[in-house]
C-alpha cells in the first residue's frame, strides 16, 4: 500500500529540536570511550602543570575568567591561547581592548621570555603560529550578532578550536543591560557547543574595597546568568600578603569535574609577562634551537607585582 502524499506532511515539518531527542543507549560508546580510554582528559592544558590530570578546557564548553582591573586578566588568557597551539589547536583572539600588533608583541615576549625580543625571536613565532593564530582586527566594541558571525566563520573558514572574547564589556550594550549580558552569554555557550569549540569570555570583577578580599565567581560583574551559564569560572587576583607570591588563580567552578575546584599561588615575571608558579619557572614556546638560551627555561626572573 503505498502511503499518501497528505501523510507524510506531519514527518517533512519535524523541527530541530524534535530531531535532537535521541535516546540513551545512541550515547553507550561514547560513554564507554570516556571511562575506558580517558576521553574526559582531553581537552586544553592550563599553563601549570598541577591541574594536567584533573582539569582541562574541552571542546562544547565556556569558561568565564574574572578579576579586577590590572590583575592580568588578558595576559593569563594569552598564555592559555599559547598553550592551545602548542597542542595545535588553532586560536581566534577577539580582544577588544589591544589591537593586532600589541598583542602579537605580548605573546612574542610571553614565548620567547625576552623582555626585547630578537628578530630571530619573532621570525620564529612567525613560522610557529602560522595557521595556529587568528585575531578579529576589531577595537572598541563589537555588537553580539556581528560577534556570532565572525565566530561561525572563524570556524568554517580556519577550523580554530579555541576563542578567547576579551572581553564582555566589550559588547555594545549598557553596563547595567543584564538581560543583553545573559543573552550573549547564552549564544557564547550555545555556539561552543554547536561548533564543537572551547570559548573563554574574560569578565570583570566588581570593584571593592577590601584589596585583600579573595575574588571568587560570586564577584563577576553583571548579570548571575554569566557564571551559571559557564561550565568553568576562573578567577585572578593579586597577593597581597605571601612573600614571593605576587598572584592567585582560583579555579572555583568546573561543572564536569569532580574535585578539580582549587586555589593556587602565582609568581609573575615582568620581563616575559608570565605567570608560573614556584616550582616551576616558564618554558620557552615556539622558538627555534637558535633562540633558546638556557635550553629554554628563563635564566634570572623578574618577578614583580604587576602594574595597575
């Protein structure tokens, strides 16, 4: 018996949401992979190496890095976009805040660990980033569909896997818009996981005056819909009270990861604008053996508490 043209009508208009119902045993390999072979490690490394086998910045997930202004903030997203090409994954930089050739600078010193890097220096993260790198040429503000678009496209045209939106504030909407907040975090999460990619968004801290006060994810500025729609909430401050420590990182949510909430103290180096902790001095990234002083590991520190 053949079926009726009027029949199928029902079946042709199943929307997008209808067909993404799917049922639990579609997932059992998946799963399977995970427990069995580690599938949950995978993912981007933070640049110290104490979180390596508890936490990662997979593809499909948002992280929200917060802190006041001057905590450094962008240089800390910096080196987890050089971490991220280190493991080749290809990086688009939305930073609103520096333009092109600033930030390209800041991560020649970043991985060269030279406070005025050489020629040879710079032809060298030249060869090393080609297609590992991309910057949308943007300052001041961005309006989110613009931003939307230039994320798919980033993706289609040259496969990145990480994106950094520096920062929130950047987007053109009032400061006290919570609504538009919520929105655009909600397209950054949906977009992560549509396009199968990870998506930092560094976020401001809510001014105080307690400078000794820790920041955690319930100082964020703006709307509460910023950190519960991120999968992982890291935070930077600075130390005011440890000798030799002039930094903290809190890793204080990560929604997929048992146990993997911590703090941890930070040195800062001045001279190659690097974080490291104590027991573990900055490496250089993406230079070649002629540029490598020291079998590249910095020489004498120039450790500092950072800058306003």
């Amino acid at each position: 018996m053949l079926i009726e043209k009027e029949e199928l009508k029902p079946y042709e208009r199943i929307t997008d949401a209808q067909r993404k119902i799917r049922e639990g045993g579609d997932f059992i390999d998946e799963v399977l992979d995970r427990f069995l072979n580690g599938t949950h490690m995978t993912g981007i490394k933070l640049p110290f190496p104490l979180f390596d086998n508890v936490f990662r910045l997979r593809e499909q997930e948002i992280t929200v890095l917060g802190g006041i202004n001057g905590a450094g903030k962008s240089l800390y997203a910096s080196q987890v976009m050089i971490n991220a090409m280190t493991h080749d994954y290809p990086c688009l930089s939305v930073s609103l805040e520096m333009s092109g050739p600033q930030q390209v600078a800041r991560m020649i010193r970043q991985c060269s660990l030279q406070k005025q890097p050489s020629m040879e220096a710079v032809l060298s993260f030249a060869q090393w980033s080609k297609d590992k790198l991309y910057f949308y040429d943007q300052y001041g503000s961005v309006d989110p569909k613009t931003l939307a678009s230039v994320i798919r496209y980033s993706v289609d045209k040259y496969k990145v896997k990480f994106i950094l939106v520096d920062s929130l504030m950047t987007m053109s909407m009032a400061s006290d818009d919570w609504q538009g907040q919520k929105a655009v975090v909600n397209m950054l999460a949906n977009a992560a996981r549509a396009l199968d990619v990870h998506i930092m968004l560094v976020c401001h801290a809510r001014k105080t005056d307690d400078i000794k006060k820790r920041i955690d994810k319930w100082s964020i500025a703006g709307s509460s819909d910023i950190t519960n729609r991120a999968d992982n909430v890291i935070t930077l401050g600075r130390e005011h009270d440890k000798d030799g420590t002039d930094a903290y990182m809190s890793l204080c949510k990560a929604r997929h990861w048992d146990g993997a909430e911590m703090d941890l103290d930070l040195c800062f180096d001045m001279a190659s604008l690097n974080f490291y902790t104590h027991d573990i001095p900055p490496k250089q990234t993406g230079m070649d053996e002629k540029v490598r002083p020291n079998g590249g590991i910095v020489g004498e520190l120039e450790t500092m508490h950072l800058n306003d």
